[in-house]
C-alpha cells in the first residue's frame, strides 16, 4: 500500500496511459512537464490576485462611500479566510482522488468569483458586503496552492526540492510583474514550529501589502489613480527582486543550509519594519486643511465650483487623530523599506515550504502542505484585519512595532528549535546509527 501511494504522488499528472511505461527517461520528462504546468498555474494566481491588492482599496472607497479602512482590513482577510477553509479540503481530495478534479474544481470557482468581484458595483445598496463575499470566494478557489504545492514536494527528489521550491515561488514573483504515512517518525514539534514559523511570515507580508496603499495615501497625500500607479510600479519592482532573490538563495541554500538563509530572511524582514516606523519633526498633510481651503475657494466664487465638489481630498484623514501628532514616514523610508522586505520575504517564503516539505519525508503531503496552506491563509486573515484597526486608531508607530517584537519572536523560536528543523532522511539516518 506505501508503494502504491507513493507511485501515486509522483505519477505525472498529464500523463499518456499508453506510452507511460516506455521509458525512465520519457517518465522524467513527463514529470517534469505536470511540474511545469504547476509553475504557470502558480504565476496565473499570482497575477490576479497583484491586479486586485493594489487596486482594492481605490475600488472599495468607489463603489461604496461608506466603507472605510477598517473595513478594508476583512475585505483583504476574507480571501485568505476563505484559501484557510479550503486548502485542507482539496489537500486531502489530491491525496485520495486524481489532483485534476481539485484543480479543475477550484479553477471554475475562482474565475466565477473573479466574475461577481468584478460586478460588485451594481446592486444598488451594500456593494461593500458582495465585494467582501466576493473575495472570500476568489480566496477559495485558490486553496488549489495546497494541490500544487503539494504535487510539486512529491514528484521531486530531496536533492532537486529546494530548486523545484524556488523555481515555483519565483513564477509567483513573476506574476506579480505581470495524509501523510503513518509508519514515519515525523518529529511533530518541527512541523508545529515550521507552521508557526510560516504564520508569522504571511502575517508580516499581509500586513505590508494591506497598508501600503492607505500609508501611501496618507503620509505622501497620493490620490487614488497615483496610490494604485506607483504602488503597482514598486510591486513591479519587488516582482523582479524577488526572482533574483530566488536564484540567489537556490545557490546560498546548497552553500550554507536552508536554516541560515530562514534566519537571514527574518533579520532583513526586521530592519524593513524598522526603518519604516516614523521619526522626525515633519508631519503629515491633514485632509481636513483640504476641505477647509476647498470650502473658503467656493465661498469666493460664489458657488462657481460646485462642479468641482468631487474634487478628491488627500493626506491623511483628520478622523485619524494619530496624524496630528505622528511624524510623517518619508518616502526615501518607504522604499528602503520596501527593498528590505521585497528581499527578506521570498527567502523567508521559499526556505518554510522547503524546509517543510524536507521533515515531512516523501510520502504523500496533501494534508500537510493543506494545513500549511492553512496556516498562512490564517495569517493573511488575521493580518489584514490587525493591521487595519491598529493603524486606524493608534497609527503606523504602533503597528510596525508591534511587528518588529512578532519578528524578534520568530528569530528567537527558530533559534530555539534550530536543530530540530532537519530533513527527514537525516533524521532517520540518526535513528538507524
């Protein structure tokens, strides 16, 4: 029964029945081309979900007047909550029926959702909520990650897993340009460690892409179209970082081990929340000079700019109490900043799921790659909505540095537990010794 489990987790998912027994070669290819098609689904993913994030708080002020940033918090939390919900369902459908049906599945449910996101403006009243339900469904439909992930783990050796990791990760950086066995001993507190480990890096990097939009906005007085263009010009950017990133830590991790560059990963996440938190005697633009000065014009003309009335304010909202007292982020900052992260997260992203899949061993991850899924769906559930109502009301002091004491935490529990994090061959070579 374990052989036939594990010739079902590597059989190539567009395999040719009639000729899949012809050659270890032609099977090698083969492999290789289902793994293929996992990368472009990967990059696919990823290029719908960077068109949304940093339009979405543009499109919600514009479909519904009364929806604030806090609400933008749980409308970027319900797709993960919804990926949360799903990914363990179709982590264990891939592990008992063919992948094709979850793949297939999911994909029908995220274009449906895509769809009615992208038609949330037309019901007369509480377009907000059928953008919420909206999102939560798209986040459904991309449980598929677990699938992928999971496939990808199986059909490769221990020796080409760390490439197959990085090359898949770097096709989701290149879009955002454009049951396990139960004889193995798997050591339980490492697996627990590497989903708290990654729960804490999707947290970290769903709290940076929730606020930069509004941060943007507020501390460099954007206006919408100029938030959505240059924010997507710097995701661009971090896009092609990223991959570079990706090649690097391919070579770094073969040098040094997957456990310094983790470790690496966390210092450099530090020092970009670090230099994002406010310092200075400068302070934000407050919206409310816009609307008094707005007021006084049309005072003088007499009402000739009532035309004008729509006119979009900018800086930061006066309802943000914070703003009168808060040093204003530079944008020299914000760019450091974003650099440091755009490094620090696909190290940090690539390491947990290689790691993750080296202690688990090479019996079928389904399940497990689905509740490591889950687990960063968690974190980008919670983060949305922590960063959103702590920015809101304490301001971006507060919310970075709490996130530079979650990071300290993650350096300090990897350090904790550096020795356990191994590969499962490994430990297994030290029980037989």
């Amino acid at each position: 029964m374990s052989g036939l489990d594990e010739a079902d987790d590597t059989t190539p998912l567009l395999r040719d029945d009639s000729s899949s027994d012809d050659s270890q070669n032609e099977g090698y290819r083969s492999r290789w081309r289902s793994i293929r098609v996992m990368y472009f689904t990967m990059f696919l993913s990823s290029v719908g979900f960077t068109i949304v994030i940093t339009s979405l708080w543009p499109y919600l002020q514009k479909i519904d007047d009364d929806a604030n940033a806090s609400f933008l918090g749980w409308v970027v939390a319900a797709y993960s909550l919804g990926q949360m919900i799903a990914s363990p369902i179709f982590g264990l459908w891939s592990n008992r029926r063919p992948r094709r049906e979850p793949l297939a599945c999911s994909i029908f449910i995220n274009v449906s959702a895509n769809i009615y996101y992208a038609y949330a403006y037309l019901p007369k009243s509480q377009n907000k909520y059928h953008m919420l339900m909206s999102r939560a469904f798209v986040g459904f439909g991309a449980g598929n990650v677990a699938v992928v992930r999971s496939y990808v783990a199986g059909a490769t050796s221990l020796k080409e897993r760390t490439g197959a990791m990085a090359n898949m990760s770097a096709c989701q950086a290149l879009g955002f340009i454009l049951g396990p066995g139960k004889d193995e001993p798997i050591d339980q507190a490492a697996v627990v460690t590497s989903n708290i480990l990654f729960f804490i890096v999707m947290f970290i990097f769903a709290v940076f892409e929730t606020i930069a939009t509004p941060l943007s906005m507020d501390m460099f007085a954007w206006t919408r179209k100029e938030a959505v263009l240059y924010n997507g010009i710097i995701i661009c950017g971090i896009g092609f970082e990223s991959i570079l990133v990706f090649l690097v830590v391919k070579v770094a991790s073969q040098r040094v081990g997957d456990r310094p560059v983790l470790l690496a990963g966390l210092a450099i996440i530090f020092c970009g929340f670090f230099i994002l938190l406010p310092w200075g005697n400068h302070y934000p633009k407050i919206q409310w000079a816009d609307l008094k000065n707005n007021t006084l014009v049309n005072q003088r003309l007499d009402g000739a700019m009532t035309a004008n009335s729509s006119v979009e304010p900018t800086g930061c909202p006066y309802e943000q109490t914070w703003c009168q007292y808060t040093p204003a982020i530079h944008l020299a900052q914000y760019i450091t900043s974003d650099i440091l992260i755009g490094v620090g997260y696909p190290a940090c992203n690539v390491m947990s799921y290689t790691l993750y899949s080296k202690i688990l061993g090479s019996k079928p991850q389904g399940v497990y790659m689905g509740w490591l899924t889950a687990s960063g769906s968690g974190a980008r559930t919670l983060g949305p909505v922590f960063v959103s109502q702590v920015y809101t009301i304490l301001g971006p002091r507060w919310a970075f540095s709490l996130i530079c004491g979650m990071v300290v935490g993650a350096i300090i529990l990897l350090s904790s537990v550096y020795h356990r994090l191994i590969a499962f061959s490994v430990r297994v070579g030290r029980i037989v010794d």
